[in-house]
C-alpha cells in the first residue's frame, strides 16, 4: 500500500480534448476571471472610497467581495494555467493550498451570507435598535467570527485529508483538488473519519440555511404590515440582492453534493462545480449593484 507521501503530484480533469478547445475554454475562463476582478475590485473600491456607504450592509458587502475575490482565484488561475500550456498536472502542494483556500474562502462566504441576513433583519424588524446591535465594533467582530470560522473549517478538514493514505492513484476527477474527490483516491477506511467531519460541517451549514429563512420570514412579515407601498418596496429592494446570491450559491452547491449518484459523470460534476465554484463570485458584483442606488452612483462617481 502506497501512502500520501509517495504522491508528488495529482492530475485534474482536463477541460477538453482537442487544442482548439483548451485555448477556447482558456480565453472563456479569462474572460469571466477578469469580470470578476473588475466588479468585485468596483466594490470594494466604492465602499472604501465613499463614506455614504460605510454601514454594516456594505460593510459586509465588502467582506463579500473579498471573498469571492479569493474563491474564484483559488480555483481558475491553475485551471487557466493547465489549459493553456496543456498539462493537468498540480503539485501535492499546490493540491492542498488549492483545498485549504476554497474551503477557507468557501466557508466563510457562508458565514458573511449569514450575518448579511441577520443585518437585514435588524434593520427591517427591530430599525430603533440597530446601531446598538449592529455598532462598528459588533460588526468587527462577527466578520472575524466569520473569517475566523472559515479558516478553522480548512484547516480541520484539509489537514485530515491530507493525513489518508492514497492508493488509488493520482487523478483527480475534477478541474480543481476537491475533497470529495481526494477521498475518492484513498485506500483506508480513515476516509470515514473525514466524510463524519463532512457531516458536521454540512450540519452546521443546514442550522446556518434555518437561520436565513427565519429571518426573511420575519422580515416579509415586517414588511407586510408596512403601510406605506415606498416602504414596501424600498425595504424589499434592499432584500433582494442579497436573496438572489443565497439562492445561486445554495442551489448550485446543493445539487453538486445531493445529486443523485446514477446522473453523476466527470463531465456533469466539472459543469456544475465550476457553476457554484466560478458562478456566484463573477455574478455578485451584479447582482448587487442592479437594484442598488447608493452603490450605482458611488460607482458612477468612482468611474
């Protein structure tokens, strides 16, 4: 039995077959890496530059925006990389950076996503109240709780991983190190050990899901009672972004892990990773800056 350390590298999934289409899926993954930059790179540079919009929300808009920014160039650099000179191939190093980054910066998008939901709440259902619940330093520190969290989850789960011993070879079934398919390539029942911290893990992502849909449930409550239609619709405009982002990056994520076994495929699981993995960090910027006046005229104002 060969171990983990017998590995020096791990093949990923190559893209296409034919050259034409590698430099093809190269120019599409520049493409949508540089529309990420850009927009995420706008939004931080509005909510940096413009004091009209230091509050929470945009404050964790920003965190959001770093995030994306990290999440997407975890995974689409290399895979620019391999389709451009040809090659699968990524370090055993390089592998584990790869896994410890995403999940890092993965996890702690959720985490932002969740006190973004918590930040509407306050300033929908309990508006008297939010500076005191949502002050400078409150906000601080749930965004290091949320930093904080994401880099613990990382560590946990790329450190056990890496820990199995591998047996299976070195190919990877995907366009970038993922732990499923990591703990595909081992030989030991350790694996089990990894896939019960997948479940703690995924247990705490369904309390943090519960936490969501309570709050917009009271929140389209609150709304509802509001007399005023502008109110109505200027509480709901303000919702929205946010709403649209948690179901793109919760329905993507969902069917890449719960889809069911007989529809699975190399080419199927790389689509719909690269649709939760490279989607939801290109289209945020979007998202946010379409129903958002504040944020389009700081854009404008910025460009």
């Amino acid at each position: 039995m060969s171990n983990v350390t017998s590995i020096s590298e791990f093949l990923l999934l190559a893209l296409a077959d034919t050259r034409e289409l590698q430099l093809l899926h190269f120019a599409l993954l520049l493409g949508i890496y540089l529309a990420a930059l850009l927009g995420n790179g706008l939004i931080l540079s509005a909510v940096a530059c413009h004091h009209r919009l230091h509050t929470p929300m945009y404050f964790f808009l920003l965190n959001l925006a770093l995030l994306d920014l990290g999440c997407i160039s975890t995974t689409l650099p290399k895979a620019m990389a391999n389709a451009l000179w040809d090659t699968r191939a990524i370090s055993y190093q390089g592998c584990a950076a790869q896994v410890f980054f995403f999940l890092f910066f993965i996890s702690a998008e959720y985490y932002n996503l969740t006190i973004m939901a918590y930040d509407r709440y306050v300033a929908i259902c309990k508006p008297l109240h939010y500076g005191s619940l949502l002050g400078s330093r409150a906000c601080a520190q749930m965004a290091a709780a949320a930093w904080g969290s994401g880099f613990l989850n990382a560590v946990l789960h790329t450190a056990n991983t890496f820990s199995l011993p591998l047996c299976q070879g070195n190919a990877v079934d995907q366009f970038f190190c993922e732990i499923p398919q990591i703990l595909k390539l081992s030989c030991s029942d350790d694996y089990l050990r990894e896939v019960r911290f997948l479940l703690v893990s995924a247990c705490l992502g369904v309390f943090c899901f519960i936490f969501i849909v309570v709050s917009y449930v009271q929140i389209f409550r609150a709304v509802l009672r509001m007399p005023s239609q502008q109110g109505r619709h200027k509480a709901f405009s303000t919702c929205l972004p946010h709403q649209a982002v948690v179901s793109l990056y919760l329905s993507t994520a969902m069917f890449a892990y719960l889809k069911p076994p007989s529809i699975s495929s190399p080419s199927l699981d790389m689509v719909v990773s690269f649709l939760y993995s490279v989607v939801p960090p290109a289209l945020n910027p979007l998202i946010y800056s379409m129903r958002n006046k504040e944020l389009k005229e700081a854009l404008r104002m910025l460009l």
